[in-house]
C-alpha cells in the first residue's frame, strides 16, 4: 500500500477517535453538574477583602448582567440580616448567597472606587461538582489519547512484525496482556501529580490503571487490525506485480533461450559428432532434449528443487563445450550438497547464457568461469566472463538484460539476495547470493 494511503488511514482513524473521546467527555462533564439556588456567582479573597472571583455562566447573575468579576463585596442584606463583610466571614457571605428560588439580596460593592447597591434576585443554576472544564480535558488525554497512540503503534509497529507475523504466537500474547497495564503506569503517575489535591486511595488508583489498560488494549488490537490489513493489501499488490513480473519473465525467457542461434549451432556440431562419434552425438542429443524439456515444462514452476536446476546448467554448459576445441575453455566448480533446497527456476542461467554469448575468445583458458558454493541456507553464484578488449563499449547483454533479472530478484527475493555486477579491463563478473529458507 502507498504512503499517503496509509497515512490517510490513520489519520483517519485519530480524527474518529478523538471525536469519540471528545464526545464521551462532554457527556460526563455534563453528566457531573448539579442544580442549586442562589445567585450563582464564586467568591474569592483579595488583599483580605471579599470580591466575585467568577460568575457562574447562565446564572442568575450572569442573567441579570449587576455584578461584576472584580467587584469588591461590602455588605450583604438577607432576610432581616445584614452582614458587614470582613475577612473572618467568607463562609457566612456565601451561606447568605445562597437562598429559594425568586427571592432577593441586596449587596453593597465596590467598583472602581465607587459604592453601588444592587439587588439580585435568586435563581436555579448547575454548577459542576467535579474537575473543572479543563481538567476534565487534561484526564482524558491522560486516560485515553496518550496511553492510546502508544499502545497502538507498539502493537502495530514492534508486536507486529517482531513476533505476530513470525509465529511467535506464545510471546506475543504475553505481550499483549503485558504492554497496556506497562503503558498504564505513567498514564497513572500523570493523573496522580494533576489531580495532587485529591485524596488517592488504592481502590481508586487500581481502578484508573484498569481502565487505562482496557482503553489501551483497545488501540492495540484496532492498531493490529490496521497493520493487518495493510499488510494484506500489499500483500495482494505484491503478488500481483510478481504474477505480472513472471509472465514477462518467462516470455523473455523463451525469446532468451530458445533462440534458433543456439539450437542451429548446437544442432549442427551434433550432426558433425554424428558421423566422428555417434555415441557421443547421442550423447548431446540427450542432453539437448533435457535442456528443452526443461525451459519448457519445469521453468513454469514457481519453485523446483536446487538439484533439477544445476543438472540443467551442467547439460547446457556440456553442450557449449562443443564450440570449442579447447577443453579448458570452461571451469565449473561446485562445493556443497544440493538435496532438499527449492529455488525459483532459471534463476541463474541468464548470467550464464551471457557468458557464453559475450566470450570473445574461447581459444584462452577459463574463459567463462562458474561457480556454485552450497551451504545450509545460503547459495553462492560466481560468473566470470572474458571479453574483447578491442571493443570500444562493453558488451550490451541481451536476453532478459541486467534491469529486468535484478527485478526479479528483488521480487522472489526481498532482502534475502545481493547481486554484485562487476567490470574490469576486459573481465565481466556476476556475484549472485541467495539466502534461502
């Protein structure tokens, strides 16, 4: 899947949850006011002096639009009261605030510099009995959008790919109960030093941490579901190009391989052979249908065993043998054991045809060079070709051309090959390492 796609996909995703978060903010915050009566404003203490500190919005105050933030209270009149306000009775001003619906006090404040008397009459107001507005929004980032976003990319990026999409099954459960009680702890530790003031008891702490842990358990599995299925999805993509991929590989395959150049010049030293040595024109005749046979019916597999796809090259090198009469115009060389190892077909035979095809003078000792190094899950290919020196440009390699092997590689083979193509004086060198399963 591209990027931007996938970056789409969890914005997405953090756009809808934090609507939801938001949305189940406001119904608790909502849910925590509670009606009084009264006047509906705050006191506060300045310079030893009683003043509004906060009018309560849609309170009948605020309704009423008398007082003021700031105004400085002088003197309360209530039912045949009247206090003097001093700094010893705050709790006794807010006492007289407060009182039945429809009925009325009068105060005396100052306000920039000047008394004015007011009368306010009593109403019904909410209040909220919790945290403030913006503490509330502090708790659930603290609850749910922080320990969220983390637990959700560990599950999607670590818990993923390091153990999931492994088998490692076991681990990863164990894992996935652990990280959100982990992620929990400083989710805790935050709460605990934003909301110093409240008396912690240990029933309450247990019970934040569990809802910390089942919120961030939550994010973890969506984040697996997201990772799965963009996995999925490029999964489907990559097998999609890699059908493609191999449908143009084999054409190019046949137009590389079964080429009349090769049959016709094969064919011709075998009718030679025929009347010098008939066994050994028999011989090669074998060998040339094997070689057919196979570029016909097994290449169309998607995998053959290693052994079938060296038994191959040996016959097709046996049969370039032929070209020359120099027996030491080829060195082959293998080390290891071949059994029980699968490959993708005619992997490494279009280095090899290119060998042959571009090596100038077949007359000099190892002119084309090969090699296979066999260990448990790793294949080493060498190739090593000489060419002409007198041309002014290095061989243009034809068949399935250097772009279109290495692309075909990286797609049978991601991150599991290096191919090194190397050129020196009049020596072209292929080095081809294959990490098998």
């Amino acid at each position: 899947m591209k990027k931007p796609i996938v970056v789409l996909l969890h914005a997405g995703y953090w756009l809808l949850y934090c609507f939801l978060l938001l949305f189940i903010y406001a119904l608790i915050y909502g849910a925590t006011k509670t009606s009084q009566e009264g006047i509906g404003v705050q006191f506060g203490k300045k310079n030893g002096e009683l003043i509004v500190e906060k009018i309560i919005e849609d309170g009948p105050a605020a309704k009423q639009g008398l007082l003021r933030t700031g105004d400085v209270i002088v003197n309360i009149q209530s039912d045949d009261r009247t206090l003097v306000v001093g700094q010893t009775n705050m709790e006794m001003a807010r006492e007289m605030v407060r009182g039945k619906k429809g009925t009325s006090i009068n105060l005396s404040v100052r306000r920039k510099g000047h008394i004015e008397h007011l009368k306010v009459i009593r109403g019904e107001f909410k209040t909220a009995s919790g945290p403030g507005r913006s503490l509330w929004f502090i708790m659930f980032l603290e609850l749910g959008l922080i320990p969220g976003v983390i637990t959700f990319y560990l599950f999607y990026g670590f818990l993923f790919s390091r153990f999931l999409s492994r088998g490692r099954i076991t681990l990863f459960v164990l894992l996935a109960i652990v990280t959100p009680m982990l992620v929990a702890v400083p989710s805790e530790v935050l709460m605990y030093f934003t909301f110093s003031d409240m008396n912690w008891m240990f029933e309450s702490i247990f019970g934040f941490g569990i809802i910390i842990s089942i919120n961030a358990l939550m994010n973890g599995i969506i984040g697996l579901v997201v990772r799965g299925f963009v996995s999925w999805y490029g999964d489907i993509k990559i097998k999609e190009e890699l059908a493609r991929k191999n449908h143009e590989t084999e054409l190019a395959l046949i137009k590389s391989q079964i080429n009349p150049h090769f049959l016709f010049n094969t064919l011709n030293n075998i009718d030679v052979l025929i009347l010098k040595d008939p066994a050994k024109a028999s011989e090669y005749l074998n060998k040339l249908s094997d070689i057919m046979r196979f570029m016909l019916y097994e290449s169309s597999s998607q995998k053959i065993p290693l052994s079938k796809e060296l038994g191959y090259i040996e016959k097709y090198v046996e049969l370039q043998k032929i070209r020359s009469s120099n027996p030491r115009f080829i060195r082959y060389d293998f080390k290891g054991y071949a059994d029980g190892i699968m490959i993708e077909p005619m992997l490494f035979i279009p280095f090899i045809e290119n060998a042959f095809k571009h090596a100038e003078n077949n007359r000099i000792e190892e002119a084309v060079r090969l090699s296979f190094e066999i260990e448990k899950k790793k294949i080493t290919f060498e190739c090593v070709n000489h060419f002409s020196k007198v041309q002014q440009q290095r061989p243009k390699y034809s068949g399935l051309g250097n772009e279109l092997i290495r692309r075909r590689l990286m797609l049978l083979y991601p991150n599991s090959h290096i191919l090194e193509v190397n050129e020196e004086n009049d020596v072209y060198s292929v080095k081809l390492e294959l990490t098998t399963e």
